[in-house]
C-alpha cells in the first residue's frame, strides 16, 4: 500500500444521500470536483432502482467507492417518535459504517427520513437545495407533500428540512443567481451544476454522461420542451396537466418541431399530445443536454416551470411558458 492510499484509508469516508436525478447529478459533481481524493459513500433510496436500475455502475466506474439504498420503502409514515425509530434502525441496516463514522456529510434530499438519523445523534451536515432555486420557494416542496404525506411534511418543517433551517446543518449549497431570498454570507456555498460540468475532465464527463444516456441524441428538432411532474406531485390532476400541454402546443408552441424531454417522474404521455414531436425515451437530468447530441443541438429550451432550465441558460437561449400551472 502507498502512503498515499493509506492516508486515504485512515481518513473517515465522505457521506453523500441524495433522491432525484437532479441531486444525484450534484452530489456526483461536487463529490469529483471537491473530494476527489477521498473515500467517498453514496446513500441512495431503494426506490430510485425504478428509475436507475443500472445504479451499481456508479461504483464500478469509480464515481463513488460505495453505493447503498436506504430502505424508504419500508419506513411507515407513522407518529413522529415511531419515524425516528424506524429511519434509525434502517441507517444502520444500509451502512456498513456507524453514522458518526462518516465525516463530512452532504444531504441532498434533506427533507427525507434520512436526515432524522443525523438529527437525532446531533451529527452536522451539509444542506443542498432540492433543486435550482428551491431554496427560495420551500413552501412549494412543502404543500403538495402535506397533501399526499402530511406525517412526513410535518416533521421535515418542524426540523427545518426544507429550507436549510435545521439545527444540524452547518452550510447550504445552492445555486445562488437563481434564488429571490438572501443567500448571502458564507453559511451559504455557491454551487452551479452547469459550471461544475464544464469544470470537468472532457473525458470524465463522457464517462458520466454515458452513465446516464447510453446513445447520444440525434434530432432534427426546432426546440427542446422539458416538462413537470405536475400531476405526480399532487399539484394537477392528470386530466389538468394534459389540458395544460395541449394549449401550449395550441398556443407558444404551436408550429414548433419539438424534442419533448420528460422529467423523470412524469408519466403523461406527450406522443398523444405532440405526435409529431421526438420524444426522448432515456431518464436523465436536463442539466446533461448540452452534451448529450452527436450534432448541433437545438438553440432554445421551452419549460413551464421546470427548474431544470436554470442550469441550462449558459447553453440555450430559455423561453419561459409560465410558473404558476393553475394561472392561464
């Protein structure tokens, strides 16, 4: 063993979690670009395998050194003192490692169960956004989960899990020019999903596309449309969502040869709603557009509330089609 490797052995193993695709493709940059030296943990939630079943490759291709699912599945949303319990009992089950063992720790996703098992051994971590300027709209993760999971939604408010109030959390990273609360100070750490690709090696980031996008696109699209989840999250009903994408394509869109690429919750189907647009089939983060065309993308990205855009604007030229899905 060199002595380097064995420094890096002696030193506890970074802690990362992270939910979305959004949050994975973050914990991985800043975890290439800011330790990329050290021994490095991702926890992901065991339901994400639907989305990545191919996850394990994160490991393999050396991103992370370990990769493990946190058991959400199995934690019911029951009284607050019962969650703790049972999110403690799963972290245990889901790292090898006791918790206090891993230093430092980042959490994407904070609002999740995970957090409670920091919190409750008064552990510190790192807070990231849920998604580009979410920090500044906290009120729009919280409603539609109190809708659909109110025991959940109580207890990350109570513990300031949406908006990086909490008592552990000794830093925010957030995309700061997209966030209308002030985020200035140094509890809060600027971090650009779309700068942090171009930092990297050029190789390093086709290796992290191909993780994500196996065949890079062709199109002879005019524009790309990324859409919301609306309806997963309780914000739309299904019905709702659908009419709204048809006076878009009725209205702004209208002409428009599009690439409709989907968020990755979404599960409306837009080839009934835009038969002649391209439809991308692969699940990835929007922030991997830029390299994901084997040509010329194309110039601009239409969105209607889609965070996504946010770390796009370096490389497209964005046309906002609205915020608010319930204001026409």
């Amino acid at each position: 063993m060199t002595r380097r490797s064995a420094d890096r052995a002696e030193r506890p193993p970074v802690l990362y979690h992270a939910v979305s695709s959004y949050q994975l493709l973050e914990v991985l940059l800043h975890r290439l670009l800011c330790h990329p030296a050290e021994r490095a943990v991702l926890l992901l939630p065991d339901f994400i395998t639907d989305k990545y079943p191919r996850y394990r490759a994160l490991a393999s291709r050396r991103f992370f050194d370990e990769v493990h699912l946190f058991p959400y599945r199995h934690i019911p949303h029951r009284e607050e003192a019962q969650v703790f319990a049972d999110a403690a009992r799963a972290c245990r089950a889901a790292l090898p490692l006791p918790l206090a063992a891993y230093r430092p720790v980042y959490v994407a996703g904070a609002h999740f169960y995970f957090s409670l098992c920091l919190i409750r051994e008064r552990l510190p971590f790192f807070f990231f956004e849920d998604a580009a300027g979410m920090l500044s709209r906290a009120e729009e993760l919280y409603r539609p989960l109190l809708k659909t999971y109110p025991v959940h939604a109580a207890i990350a408010r109570k513990y300031g899990l949406f908006d990086g109030s909490g008592p552990c959390v000794r830093g925010v990273y957030c995309l700061k020019r997209a966030q209308t609360a002030d985020v200035s100070g140094s509890f809060y750490r600027d971090f650009s999903v779309e700068e942090a690709l171009e930092q990297l090696d050029p190789r390093r980031r086709r290796t992290l596309v191909r993780l994500f996008l196996r065949r890079r696109i062709r199109t002879g699209a005019q524009a790309i449309l990324l859409t919301q989840h609306f309806a997963g999250l309780g914000i739309l009903t299904g019905e709702e969502q659908r009419r709204l994408y048809e006076r878009l394509r009725d209205g702004p869109l209208r002409g428009l040869r599009l690439l409709i690429k989907k968020h990755p919750d979404d599960a409306t189907d837009y080839a009934a709603i835009f038969p002649q647009a391209d439809i991308l089939r692969a699940v990835f983060p929007s922030e991997l557009l830029p390299y994901a065309f084997r040509h010329r993308p194309p110039e601009a990205v239409y969105t209607f509330s889609s965070t996504g855009v946010e770390n796009l604007r370096r490389h497209f030229i964005i046309r906002q089609l609205g915020r608010d899905p319930h204001v026409q």
